[in-house]
C-alpha cells in the first residue's frame, strides 16, 4: 500500500501541472505557427514536455516528502484482477459521461471538428498520439491526478472533498484552445471520467485499477477514430 501523499505537496504539484501544461502550449504554438513543423514533431514536442514536466514534478514531490520513489510513494502498481476491476471503472465512467454531457448533445459541433481532424492526419501522426493516449496517459496522469493530488488534497481536506475537486482539475487540464464554449462539455465529460477514477484510486488504495480504467477509456476513444480515418 502506498503511503499518503502530504498535504503540502498540493502547492508545488498543481505549480508543476500549470507549468508543463503552458510550457507545452507555447512550445507547441511556436512549433505549428512560427515554424511550421510537421504535425508529428509537433505532438511528440507537445507531450514530451508536458509529460516530461509532470513525471518531474511527481518525482520532486517525491523526494521532499516522499521516499524518493513516485511509483511506490503513490500507489502505481497493477496485478491480474485490476482488468476486470478496471473494466468496471471504465464502465461507470463511460456511464457518468453520457450523463453530464447529455444536457450538451446539441454544442459539440466543434468538438466534433477536432476530432475530425485527428482522423485525418499522417498514420504516424496518429500513431504517436495514440501510444501518448493509450500508454502515456494512464501512467503519467493517474500518478499526477489520482497520485500526487488526491493524496495531497486528502491530506488536507478529506476524501470528500479530496475526488471531486481532483476530478475537476483533471478536466480542465483538458480544457484545449479553440474549442470555445464547447470546452464546457468536454470538461464536464473528463470531470466525470475523473470521478469514477478518483473513487478508484480511494477504493483499492492504489493506481491499478484506476489506470487499467483510464487505459479502457482512452484505447476505445483512439479505435473509435481509427476506424473513422
């Protein structure tokens, strides 16, 4: 069983999230607009530096207040039951999804259009982000969100508080420009999926199931637009 995060890694966790988050955007702006790179240097720059930054923000906390060791420290391990524990998390997250986006069907329009257009790109384009989404993010954003924040935030405020408001934070870090008023929904339907991932990560006091989850989630999101190109 990991151990608790302190309450005190909440400041310099959520600092280091902005920071790679931002550093990835105008890194990212820079690349397509002022240099008109390929869009696959694009997305590997993109996620090297967001997930880079917040792999080392895990590890730093780590190591003030931890043992030095993010994996151990917050609870990242799987076994074989965490399959069918994480099908049943990705179930009700799908589920709570379609709830709170219910209520938006009608302005998703540009939504749409952003997945269009990730239909459409180079094969190695798609390629490169779906090993960021289906590898990447189950890893390094159940550590950050599930990890470092809902451990910290329990510390402080309790686990009552400690899973919404991480769910919360986790769909706004989605939150993309350009999307304009349909970021509502979008981070609505992530603050959702957040919410059944957080109650995960409490329920079985590890990343396992919550990870194996965000896998599900993210895998048949990635073959929904495969089988559109």
């Amino acid at each position: 069983m990991a151990a608790p995060a302190d309450a005190r890694a909440l400041r310099p966790a959520l600092i280091g999230v902005v920071a790679s988050v931002l550093a990835g955007r105008v890194v990212g702006r820079l690349l397509l607009d002022g240099l008109n790179v390929p869009t696959e240097i694009f997305v590997l720059a993109f996620y090297t530096i967001v997930f880079g930054g917040m792999w080392l923000t895990c590890l730093e906390v780590s190591r003030r207040y931890g043992s030095g060791n993010p994996i151990r420290d917050f609870g990242l391990s799987w076994t074989w039951s965490d399959l069918w524990r994480g099908l049943l998390v990705f179930l009700i997250a799908r589920v709570l999804q379609v709830i709170v986006m219910l209520p938006w069907s009608g302005q998703l329009e540009r939504l749409r259009r952003l997945t269009e257009g990730l239909e459409r790109v180079s094969i190695l384009t798609f390629v490169l982000f779906a090993v960021v989404a289906v590898v990447g993010a189950p890893i390094v954003e159940e550590l950050v969100f599930r990890g470092v924040l809902q451990r910290s935030l329990a510390d402080r405020f309790g686990y009552g508080w400690a899973i919404p408001v991480q769910a919360i934070l986790f769909g706004l870090y989605h939150a993309t420009p350009g999307l304009g008023f349909s970021n509502v929904p979008y981070v609505l339907g992530l603050s959702a999926a957040g919410l059944a991932l957080g109650w995960a990560a409490w329920r079985w006091r590890r990343l396992g199931p919550a990870s194996s989850a965000h896998f599900y989630v993210n895998a048949t999101s990635v073959a929904v637009l495969f089988a559109s190109r």
